[in-house]
C-alpha cells in the first residue's frame, strides 16, 4: 500500500471501525491529552489538527513514540503500531506545522494515554502446591494457600482475579470436601470435609523393595483403584512421584489432589495442582492433651 491511499484510507477505516463521527476526532492546533487503547489494530487515526494559517503544508512530529505514532500531511495523528500498556503507558510528542520548510505557527504537545486492556492471562507463582491437613480440620479455616497475578493494570479492573475449584481426585458422590476464598484463594475444608475426611494408611517401601517407577505403579494401582487416567497425565501420581512423598512414613498419607481455576474472565484460565496430605486426629487423655498442648 502506498502512503497516499494510506492516509486516504485512515478517515475511512476509523469511520467503519468505530462508528464514531470524525468530527468529534478534529480540534484547533493546540496541546491536548488524549486517550489511545493498548492493542488497537492499525491504522488507527487518533486526532487531526486544525490550524487557522492557510498557508501550513505539512505537520512534523517529534519525541517519545514517535516510530509507533505518526502525523499526515493534513494534520491526522494516526498509530502506525499498536500500543502495549506493559512497555509504556504514556507518551508525549511535540508537533510543528509548517508551510514548505518554514515553521509558521508555535509547536503544541501532545500526551498520548495508553489504556489498559485485559489482555494478560494470569499466572500463578507456582505451578505444584503442597499441603497438610488434619482430619476434623474446622470448617473456613484456611490450611493452605495458592496465589496467581497478572501483567494489567493494578489501579483496573483487569487486574481483578477470581479463584475456584475445580475438580478433586478422588471424587465421590461429587461432594466438595474443599473450598477456596474466591478473592484471597485460601483453602478450607468444606462441612463435607469436616466430616467426612480420614487419613489412610499410605503405601512405602519395605526394606530392600526396588524403588523403581514400575513398582510405584503398581503400588499406586492397588492404593488408588480404578483409575482410567494415563500415568503421565494423572496430577495424583505425577504430584507423588516428583515429591517422593510416597515413601513417607505412616502417620500420614496422600489422598487427595485439587485442581485449580483462575477466572479473572472468560477469555483466561489456568489450573495448578494442589497435593494434599492428612495427618490422623490422634485423640489424646484430656490430661495427656493438655500436657501435649
């Protein structure tokens, strides 16, 4: 495309994209501030100068931005590249009006704002979290906590992220025994949980057993039956196998995996894993208790 038809066709394409009156994008030849989009798709015109002096032939414009914003002949200041909040929020410009290569009026200076979008996908700060709790662990009580951020705009919306469950392995009856704090993503047990939860005795390794993945995988067959989901793509196992709490002693035991979702909205998600291990309610004498306390 040569660079008359595409001034031409900048009027044309912000008319249909926008549907705006480009009236209201025209204004006499003086500093402003104005707001531009991060990710708006080019060309994009975003003002056109007006001067009074009849005789300005062209517009010239310098400062910070200036590769991504340029000026036409007629005065349009236009984005030659979409703008990314993340690497610069603002920008200011000096414009010159000119008639042939004599400058006619005083320069003006223009603060570009570029607008955060929701264009950045959160992340959590880990991608596997570890967790102890006992059984009979109260209800809304956190015992464990996950924590995800995004690249946007703190002082916005955008930035504003939503935790939930997803799913748990094992799941019967599809009963939630776990809940997290949708603002703070902090994990507690359901009432379901409260009552329901009991450690199991886990799996180990007797004294000279190979420790090989063949013999983790038939371990965790007999421990975790009726499983239709491939090693590689178990959370539970693979959770077990990098963490080697396998072979932890008998006073606790693996028994569930979480699955987590980050809903800042719908065009994102991301689901860390979260291993959970159980202590038993060891109950003690009232004197012992005290003692132990």
């Amino acid at each position: 495309m040569t660079p008359m038809v595409h001034l031409l066709l900048l009027p044309l394409l912000f008319s249909l994209a926008s549907g705006k009156d480009l009236e209201e994008k025209k204004g006499p030849f003086e500093n402003i501030i104005l707001d531009v989009p991060e990710g708006t798709p080019v060309p994009y015109p975003i003002y056109q100068f007006q001067t009074t002096n009849t005789g300005v032939t062209d517009f010239r414009l310098s400062g910070e931005g200036k590769d991504d914003i340029r000026i036409s002949r007629d005065g349009w200041l236009y984005l030659e590249k979409p703008l990314d909040w993340s690497e610069e929020n603002h920008y200011v410009l000096k414009v010159d009006a000119f008639e042939g290569d004599k400058q006619v009026d005083e320069p003006i200076f223009v603060t570009i704002n570029v607008l955060d979008i929701n264009n950045n996908a959160p992340y959590f700060n880990q991608s596997v979290y570890t967790a102890t709790v006992r059984e009979r662990s109260p209800i809304d009580v956190p015992f464990t906590r996950v924590f995800a951020s995004d690249r946007d705009d703190p002082e916005t919306s955008n930035a504003d992220l939503v935790y939930s469950l997803v799913s748990q392995i094992p799941n019967n009856h599809n009963i939630p025994m776990f809940q997290i704090n949708p603002q703070t993503g902090e994990i507690s047990t359901t009432a379901e949980g409260f009552r329901s939860l009991k450690a199991r005795e886990g799996f180990h390794y007797g004294q000279g057993e190979e420790r090989s993945i063949n013999n983790l995988k038939a371990k965790f067959d007999e421990y975790c039956a009726a499983q239709k989901v491939p090693y590689e793509d178990n959370p539970f196992f693979t959770c077990m196998e990098k963490a080697g709490l396998f072979s932890r002693s008998k006073q606790g035991s693996l028994l569930l995996l979480l699955l987590l979702l980050l809903l800042p909205c719908v065009e994102f998600a991301c689901s860390p894993h979260v291993c959970l291990g159980f202590l038993r309610d060891l109950r003690l004498p009232p004197t012992v208790q005290k003692h132990a306390s």
